[in-house]
C-alpha cells in the first residue's frame, strides 16, 4: 500500500491526456491507501464546538444548509439549538425554532455561539464581516466537506462489502461493459477518476473531471434544448430544475411533467411554477409499479423512498409509463435518491417507443454507476452515452443518453 502522500500508481495526467486503456480492468485502478477514515469531518467539528465550552448555539442563516447543521447535531449531539438568525425576519420558523434578527440574537443570547452554515462562499464572508461588526462570536460549518463526508458514508454503508476494492473488483466485467459504452473520452475519463476516487477518497481525482455544477442536466455540447421538448423531471425537488429549464427555454416549453412526493417541497416547487399552464405537477413519486412506499423526508436533499415501514412518511408512487400513458416525452431527467433503476423499469414502455434523451443520476448507490447503464442499455434503444460528474465527492454524477 502507498502512503497518502505519494503520487498514486496511476498518476493524474493519465486522467487528460494520456492515452485511455481499450479496456477496463482492475490493473487500471489506484492502489493508494484510502484517505476515508481521516476525512471525518463531523466529528471534527462537533469537538471543535466542545471546545468553546458552550452547550447552547444558534444557526445563521436560516437556508437549507442551517437545516443540515441542524439536523445533525440534533442526531449526534445533546448541544441545544436555540433558534435560527437571519436578516430576513419574514422566514417562518424552522423545526419549531424562531427566526430572529442579529440585533435580537445578541441581547437574547449572550452566551450563545452563532454557527454559520452556508454553501455560498461570498455569503459566508458576509456574514463573517456582519458578526465581527456586531462582536458576536462564530464559528463556522464547512457544508462542502460535511456533504462530501456524509455522501462518502451514505454511498458505502448500503454495501456488503468491507472494502471498495472488493466491490470494483468483483464488477469489473460491468464496468468494462460499460466503459465501452461510453461515447467520448471524457465520459471514460470520467469512470475511470470516480473508480479511483471511491478507492482512495483522495480528491486529485476528480479535480481534473469535474464539470460546472449549472450545467448539470444542462449540458449543450451533449444536448441543446428546444421549445418543442416535453420535459419529465423527476425529483422536482423546490423547482430549481425547472427554473433552470425556463431560462434556457426563454419560458418556452411545449409540456413539463415533473414528480416530487414530498409535501413540503412539492408546495415550493408550486411556487416557482407559478401558473405556466406547459407545467404539470405531481405530489406523487416514481417507481415501477402504482404502490404505497415508506418515505423519510426531512424537507432535504437526500429525501428518499425506503419499500420498508420505517420511513417518516407514507406516500404513493407510480410508474411514469401509467401515469403518463401515450403522452409525448422527448427528456426524461432522473434525481430521486436511489429510486432510478425502479423508476426506469416503470418508463421502459415509453424510452423503446419515444427515445427519449434521459439523464439520470448513477450515485446515490454503489452500483448505480453500471447497473443503470446496463439496465438502458437492455432496453436495445440506439444511444449515445455520456458520463459527467459535478463535485469533488461521490455525488452528482449524471449520465446522459441521446438518441442517435
């Protein structure tokens, strides 16, 4: 085994320019030891909150990224989250937590320490500077590194194994099948830098792969939208697909169909649909067949459908080949936490009829990676397939088919 700091057996320019293999094989791969167990970034920073000697904080702002530091440290910790600060008081109250002003925060807490949880780094200096103005003592929650940790964790805990290596190796005749398939080199580039990167958790691999997270489900040198398109979104999330799909549109879209089963998210993605009447929206999931599915919604990214009784919510789910019938579908964009292999086995009538170009996500699980892939490609459609990835951790990684 290497050390983490030497350079891996495969060095990095074999990832830009160096010439790819004709063939995928376990030989290809990084031996370097894996850096996992020393990226644990939620334990350092619950000792860096015991430091302060304080049992009590509060959470600015009051964004997703607070509900994240949030639910965490309810699930890990005994420290008592007293509300939420934010410089727009017209936010409702989150977790039964008020939203209160800087101003109120410092003559109601003063033994209190603000942690700051926001992914924008310029937001985050704003803050900084508003706190430091106001003498209020901070620190700070990197939300990147407790993302890339938690992704890390959620990806390998839902395997049998013990070891990456053993996984890989053990589907290394998929992988080929599918590293074959890819169309470009980048794509391929790509598989072989997210293999490595699951091995070591070292990001040197993916640093060089990693495209701009806006084109994500956008990406115009693979596919160009157009007003005629019949959009099928699912995992609306809070609409920011959507939005993203009507700038680039110009707000034209012959039909959008998307699907969220979360309550909560659903009623904000109303929101940002306004009253288009191209959007159709569904409080419903998507699976393979009309049934009734546990599902743990905590109002975030990472809200899932579990075919268990031990979900927070039960909600129902159908197949898009029911629910949208005959109708005309031309993109069909899958994020549903886990639920893609199912959900492509319920519009399998509708992709070998209509070939429509699909992009969908191949992370939330160790082996979406090529049995999603696999699985399309049993469908016997002529498609191109190309591999993208958005961060620097084992999430957002899309693969898109387009109809040749």
């Amino acid at each position: 085994m290497k050390s983490n700091n030497t350079t891996p057996e495969i060095p990095i320019d074999y990832l830009l320019e160096g010439e790819l293999p004709e063939e995928l094989m376990f030989e290809h791969l990084t031996t370097e030891e894996s850096q996992y167990g020393e990226n644990n970034y939620p334990n350092k920073f619950i000792e860096k909150l015991k430091e302060t000697g304080a049992n009590s904080f509060s959470i600015m702002p009051a964004g997703m990224a607070g509900r994240t530091v949030f639910n965490f440290l309810k699930e890990t910790t005994t420290f008592n989250i007293i509300n939420f600060i934010d410089n727009n008081l017209d936010k409702k109250p989150i977790y039964g937590k008020g939203v209160i002003s800087v101003k109120d925060f410092k003559s109601l807490n003063s033994s209190s320490i603000l942690i700051i949880a926001v992914q924008s780094q310029e937001t985050q200096q704003q803050i900084a500077e508003q706190l430091r103005s106001a003498d209020i003592n901070y620190i700070t929650f990197d939300v990147d590194l407790y993302l890339e940790y938690s992704a890390n964790t959620s990806l390998w805990s839902k395997t049998e194994y013990s070891h990456p290596q053993e996984i890989i190796h053990k589907n290394i005749s998929k992988l080929n099948k599918v590293y074959q398939t890819l169309y470009d080199k980048q794509s391929k580039r790509v598989l072989l830098a997210i293999l490595n990167y699951r091995l070591s958790f070292c990001k040197k691999w993916l640093t060089h792969v990693v495209s701009p997270s806006e084109k994500q489900y956008f990406e115009p040198s693979i596919y160009q939208f157009h007003a005629y398109d019949h959009f099928v979104d699912c995992g609306v999330f809070v609409g920011d697909t959507l939005l993203q799909l009507m700038k680039i549109t110009d707000g034209k879209i012959q039909n959008y169909y998307g699907f969220e089963p979360s309550p909560y998210l659903f009623d904000m993605a109303t929101e940002a649909a306004g009253k288009q009447k191209a959007i159709t929206l569904f409080s419903i999931g998507t699976f393979s067949t009309k049934k009734k599915l546990s599902f743990n919604c905590d109002n975030m990214p990472g809200s899932h459908c579990i075919d268990k009784k031990n979900g927070s919510h039960e909600i129902n789910v159908d197949a898009i080949d029911n629910i949208l019938g005959d109708k005309k579908v031309t993109f069909i964009k899958m994020d549903i936490e886990g639920a893609e292999i199912e959900s492509l086995k319920g519009a399998q009538n509708i992709i070998q009829k209509q070939y429509p170009v699909l992009a969908i996500s191949v992370y939330h699980k160790f082996d979406d990676l090529w049995e999603i892939p696999l699985l399309i490609k049993s469908y016997a459609v002529d498609y191109k397939y190309y591999l993208r990835h958005y961060t620097l951790n084992t999430s957002e990684t899309v693969l898109y088919c387009i109809p040749k």
